[in-house]
C-alpha cells in the first residue's frame, strides 16, 4: 500500500438542522436550518481534494462549501430588512486521525469569504470532530 493516496472530495451535503445563534441590530436571533454542500464552482488546483496518509494515519481534506442561509434571509425579508441573500463561500481546512478499520472524521478552521451580511468584521467559523 501506497504511505499516502491522493482523494477528489466529489459529494458533501450537511445539515445543521438546529442553525446557529447570531446578534442581528442587538437581539439574538436564530438563523433556522443551515445547508451546506460542495461549491461545484470551484475547480482550482488543490481544490476539493486532500490526501490519506496512512505513514502517520492522518487524513487531510480541503472542502470548498456553500452555505445556504435562506433561513435568515426570509427571516430578515419579513422585517423588511433584507432582499435575496447570495449564500456564503467557504474553505474547509480539516484533518483527522485514520482509523484501523480506514474511517476517518475531518475537523478544522473554515476560511469564510467576504460577505455583505456580515460587514467588515466577517465571519470566523470552525467544523468540530463529530461525536
């Protein structure tokens, strides 16, 4: 067997079912469900790919996602504080440990492009190992 094997990341669809919480003009609000799935317009070099490396028994991945927050764009449009919401781009920067039977989880930072919904602070977000 080869120490590392090159992988083309080809399917991801997540849901977080109960969204997250963010202050909007000083209240708390939640965003409802969030959908994220592979950006399929993303085709550069390293890209949606990662590799195996079973010499240290660590999977490193780079995921391109969407973020669809139509959620909180009804939600806003309902105030009257909001028009259609372009969704959010970002890049999964994950690793995790090999395990014996070769499953593996990903966690890690998530550089998030810039968005108008949220300003010139941005957004910092990150994926954490499953349960």
């Amino acid at each position: 067997m080869q120490p590392t094997v090159p992988i083309n990341i080809t399917k991801m669809d997540a849901t977080i079912t109960e969204g997250i919480h963010f202050v909007w003009n000083g209240r708390t609000v939640n965003s409802g469900p969030l959908e994220i799935h592979l950006d399929d317009k993303a085709r550069g070099q390293g890209d949606n790919c990662g590799e195996l490396d079973y010499q240290k028994n660590v999977a490193r991945a780079r995921f391109n996602v969407v973020i669809d927050f139509t959620g909180i764009a009804r939600l806003l449009a309902r105030a009257g504080d909001c028009g259609p919401m372009q969704p959010i781009r970002a890049v999964l920067h994950s690793e995790g440990v090999i395990t014996e039977d070769h499953n593996f989880g990903l966690s890690g930072p998530m550089e998030v492009c810039p968005h108008p919904f949220f300003g010139a602070e941005g957004v910092s977000a990150v994926v954490l190992p499953g349960r």
